[in-house]
C-alpha cells in the first residue's frame, strides 16, 4: 500500500505553491477525488489511531483531495457492524465532509533502564535508494562517525541493498538485534517513511525479541534522522510520530529525532565535513546530538532547533525549485510545458514526449 502512495505523486505537478503558508507541489489537475482511509487494529490503540488520521489528513493536502474521511476499525466486528460503519464512511466522503484531525501523540518520555549506561554499539539504517550518494547517508554517516569519537562502535546497513537477499538481511537484522543503540537516515516520501524502509521496519517489529541473560536488562534505543525536499521541517512531523509508534512497538526506548528541511538543496549527498557554511547548522546539531545519544541520552532540544532552521525563505525556494525542473527537462530533451501535461485527463492523450532539438 505505502509502496502505491510513493508513486502517486507524479499525478500533481513538480513546480511549487503554498498551502496555508506550507510549500507543497502545485495541482495538475483541476478536481481531485475524495479520500477514503479504513485502518483495521486487533485491539485499540489511541497513538497509533492518531498517527494514522494526521497521515490521512497530511497525504489530503498533497494529493489535493477536498474531503478525507478516515475510518478506523479495532478488533473483529460483525457483518452488520461494518455494514453500517461502512455506509457511514461512505456518505460522508460523498458530502465531502473531512474525518477530525487529532493532534500527533506527545514525543514518549524517556525512562532509562536502572543501570543502562553510555552506548557501546549503533546501527545505522539508511533508507535511501541513492544509497552512500544520499543526503540520509551524509547525515547518518556523520553522526556514526562523531559516535565513533565518544568510543561507540557503530555499524551501516544500506535498506535498499541489504534487505532484498536472504542472507544479507539476516546478517542485517543481526546487526540491529546486536545494536545498543539503532539510528534511522531517511528522506520523506509523502509525509512518511519510503516503502522499503516502512517494510523493514514491520520485519524488525516482528522479530523476537533478543534473549539471554545478557538483554534480560538491556535498554535498546532509537533514534531517527529525517530529510525532506520541502524547505520546512515540520513536513516531517508524521513521519517522526511513525518513527516513535516502531519504537514503541519494537520495545526500544525513543531517545527522538531530527528533521533537516530542503535536504536536496543543502546536503545532495554532499559530505557534512565539506559543506563549508551552509553546513554549520546540521554539524552543530548532530555534534550535540551524538554527545548526548553516545551517553544514551535523547536527542537535546537545541540540536532538533538547529537541524530545522529553514537555509532559504520559502518565496526563493519556489522560484528556484521551478527552475530546477525546467532546466532539467531541457537537460533530458524534453519541452519544459510538457511537465504541466495532463495525460489522465484527456481520453485521446498519446502525445509522445517532444525532445529539443541540439
């Protein structure tokens, strides 16, 4: 289902706008369908039931849905009973009248188990398809190294290459069960995690827990580092909750997050060391923010304010980001106005694409 959503984008437009002040990808076409979530949970569950509906209500606003209606549903209720929830969704997607949308749960406080000390070993997951060229590889990679320097040993796990074959996911899935501490890079794919990060995630979830003597009291943590292409960071904030419920499900202790806005623009896969100026803020913030995990701490609120503080105002990153995607297009043959085509909406539509000539 994630994996459906991540290619549902190309059906809004690349180029920019705002939205109640937040930049999102401008409209492609004129309407846009109504939205219908139904979630199912075995026995209810307040948190993850809020994470839910602000995902519903966030994925809304980029795919331009006028009303979205989030139903959810917990354990196993009878025919009737979903006759009649079911026709109740329905009726209300039909009037265009939006489900309420609660506000995410509160950051899990964190609470130590008695003797857990300093972090003697971290696992990186990076969970972008770019790999060691990606802005999560950038980010992660830094603070595994600044961990290093607190005396951690530290271990990466590439989602994209090492989960697909048998035996390096087992060798991967080790390494996390090995980990005192497991760190998530990853970019945001509409307002959530991507697909195959979301997957190893559920596989990690599903895992028994370790057993032995030795993790009788032992306090796993987890912490996340998330980048979007959006100059905000607050697009991020559902993904950081989703982050929080894996823990929590998981069984680790959430030591919190950092989200990094307009990513792309700033890292592009760009060492932290060699960023020069642009860089200060992000080193800064994860230099805190390994100080403080290496001790087994959460991630300090003067690291997460320095991660977010927007690198260009919101006006020039539209302009720029428009630009972006035209130059691109003439740097692939193909006439800037055939981005804002509308394939879906003509029945006849077979134009092929038009490259330009020298």
């Amino acid at each position: 289902l994630k994996r459906m959503v991540d290619h549902l984008i190309q059906n809004i437009s690349p180029f920019f706008t705002k939205i109640r002040g937040e930049v999102h990808h401008q409209r492609r076409y004129p309407t846009s369908p109504n939205l219908l979530v139904i979630g199912w949970q075995r026995e209810p569950d307040p948190a993850a039931e809020a994470v839910l509906r602000h995902l519903v209500a966030r994925n809304a606003i980029n795919l331009y849905a006028a009303a979205a209606v989030c139903g959810v549903l917990a354990g196993d209720p009878g025919d009737l009973e979903l006759a009649r929830l079911t026709g109740e969704w329905l009726n209300a997607t039909t009037r265009g009248t939006s489900s309420p949308v609660p506000p995410l749960p509160a950051p899990p406080l964190h609470l130590p188990l008695a003797g857990a000390g300093p972090i003697a070993r971290a696992a990186l997951l990076v969970g972008s398809p770019r790999t060691r060229t990606s802005t999560s590889y950038s980010l992660g990679s830094y603070l595994m190294a600044r961990l290093a320097q607190h005396g951690t040993d530290t271990d990466i796990v590439q989602i994209y290459t090492a989960m697909g074959s048998g035996r390096r996911r087992a060798a991967a899935l080790d390494l996390v069960d090995a980990a005192d501490l497991v760190v998530l890079a990853a970019p945001l794919y509409v307002d959530s995690l991507p697909a195959p990060v979301t997957a190893t995630l559920e596989r990690i979830a599903a895992q028994p827990a370790p057993t032995g003597p030795a993790n009788l009291s032992r306090d796993q943590r987890f912490a996340a580092i998330l980048n979007c292409g959006f100059p905000e960071a607050a697009h991020t904030a559902t993904a950081l909750a989703i982050c929080a419920q894996f823990a929590r499900q998981r069984g680790m202790t959430s030591l919190g997050g950092l989200a990094l806005g307009a990513g792309e623009g700033i890292v592009h896969g760009t060492p932290i060391d060699e960023l020069g100026r642009r860089g200060t803020s992000i080193r800064r913030a994860l230099d805190l923010a390994a100080a403080a995990l290496a001790a087994g701490r959460p991630i300090p609120t003067e690291a997460v304010d320095l991660m977010a503080r927007p690198a260009i105002p919101k006006s020039l990153y539209t302009l720029v980001g428009g630009y972006g995607w035209r130059r691109a297009a003439h740097r692939n043959g193909v006439r800037a106005r055939l981005l804002r085509d509308r394939p879906y909406q003509d029945a006849d539509y077979h134009r092929p694409a038009r490259r330009v000539r020298g």
